[in-house]
C-alpha cells in the first residue's frame, strides 16, 4: 500500500466580519443562578428584507453541562450551520465553566 501524504492544517480564527450568519436562527445563553442552571433560548429569525432585525423565540433549554446541551440542541435544531453548532459548544463550554465557579458569564460573538 502506498504512503498518503496527509495534511497539516494550522487553525486559523475566522475574523468577525467574514461569518456567516446562520439564516435559521440564533440563540441567547444565559446562567440562571436562582435555579444554578444554564439556559439556552432558541429563536428563528425575522427579516426585513435579506437582513435579520429580530427573533420569534421558538424553545428553550435548561441544564447543567455543556455535552447534554449540545445533544438536546442538536436532537430539538437540527439544521443549523455547522459552525453555529461549533460556536455553541464553545459558548456552552464557558458558560458550565462560570456556572460551576460562580463566575460572571457574558456570551461572546460568532
């Protein structure tokens, strides 16, 4: 069998002004210290014209740990980007993270 030559690809950060919003919707992650969760809003765009203005909220969820998270919103939002999922997950990652040391939780950008 012949060798392969495989590539090594070095990571490189999308800048922000070149992501592509997901035409399906966006989500609001917030900690719930009241209730020691994280919940997650869902909402499908609205448009006027091509641009997004808004959201129709269309679920929410609750948990604990990013991984759960990540699963439920993949089985209930199934045809996002795939890096919107990605960016969840970063995003849920940090959030379990500022839930377990009590710390403050702001959601970043794409």
């Amino acid at each position: 069998m012949a060798d392969k030559v495989v590539p090594l690809i070095k990571a490189k950060k999308i800048p922000q002004k070149d992501v592509k919003l997901d035409p399906n919707g966006f989500f609001v992650i917030e900690i719930d210290r009241r209730q020691n969760l994280i919940r997650v809003e869902y909402y499908s765009n609205v448009y006027r014209g091509r641009r997004i203005v808004s959201g129709i909220l269309e679920k929410v969820f609750t948990g604990k740990k990013a991984d759960s998270l990540c699963d439920t919103i993949a089985n209930y939002v199934p045809d996002l980007l795939t890096t919107h999922y990605m960016y969840l997950g970063r995003e849920l990652q940090k959030a379990e993270y500022s839930l377990e040391k009590n710390e403050k939780y702001i959601q970043g950008g794409c």
